[in-house]
C-alpha cells in the first residue's frame, strides 16, 4: 500500500479535514434524522393497530359481560325458583310429618331391615321396594 503525500501547506490540510469531518458530521446527521422519523413512524402505526385492538377486545369483553350476565340471571333465577318450590315442599312435609312419622316408625319396625320401600300404590296397598336377598321378604 502506498502512502499518500499531502503537499498542500498545513492550514489548507487542516481545513480540508474540518470539512471532511463536519460532512461525516453531516451524513450522520442525516442518516439519524432518518432513522428517527422511520422509527416515529413504526411507533406510530404501532400505537394505532394497538389502540384498535384495544377497542376491538373492550367491545368483545362488554359483549361478553352483557351474555355472562343474563345466563348468571337466569340461572340465577332459576335456581331462586327451585330452592323456594324445595322450601315449600319442605314446609308442607314438615307439617304433614307429624301424622306419618307414627305410621312409617311402626311399619318399619315390621320390616326387615334389608327391605326399602321406593312407592306404594294406594288403591291396591301395594308397595314397592328392593330387598337385600330373598330372605328378607319372606
């Protein structure tokens, strides 16, 4: 590689290296003002697709609220109407146990204890029910 010589006199060298520098400077300059608005401009179609997608996921999400919440109100109602339709059952056997609870006491002291009773048929006094084997029916 050769050298190369510069005969110019020294300020003239000098000057022509402040301007070879300040238009590196220059270039650099450049090059990063570019860069930036490029990135600005990422940045910023970024920040919109995100706000859209922001929008897009609340409107889903209150959609969603919205179903969630009437399917919880009406089985929340339902389960409203089941629980007091049990109570009142409850309320009338509760009352009505006092007559029966003599009767079904002395009828299960006549079973064996293997038998339970599923219905009975009123009409024929039949009962039905499932025994352990057959000993205990007979």
């Amino acid at each position: 590689m050769k050298k190369s010589i510069n005969l110019l006199p020294p300020p003239e060298q000098k000057k022509i290296k402040l301007i070879r520098m300040s238009e590196e400077i220059r270039d650099f300059a450049i090059w990063l003002t570019l860069s930036l608005f490029i990135l600005g401009g990422f940045l910023f179609a970024a920040i919109v697709f995100l706000k859209e997608e922001l929008s897009s996921v609340s409107e889903q999400i209150t959609s969603q609220q919205e179903v969630l919440g009437n399917i919880q109100s009406t089985q929340i109602k339902g389960d409203i109407d089941r629980f007091n339709e049990g109570l009142t059952n409850f309320t009338t056997i509760r009352s009505e146990s006092e007559q029966w609870s003599k009767a079904l006491a002395e009828l299960a002291s006549l079973l064996a204890r293997d038998v339970t009773i599923d219905g009975h048929k009123a009409a024929r006094d039949v009962l039905f029910g499932f025994a352990a084997g057959s000993d205990a029916t007979s």
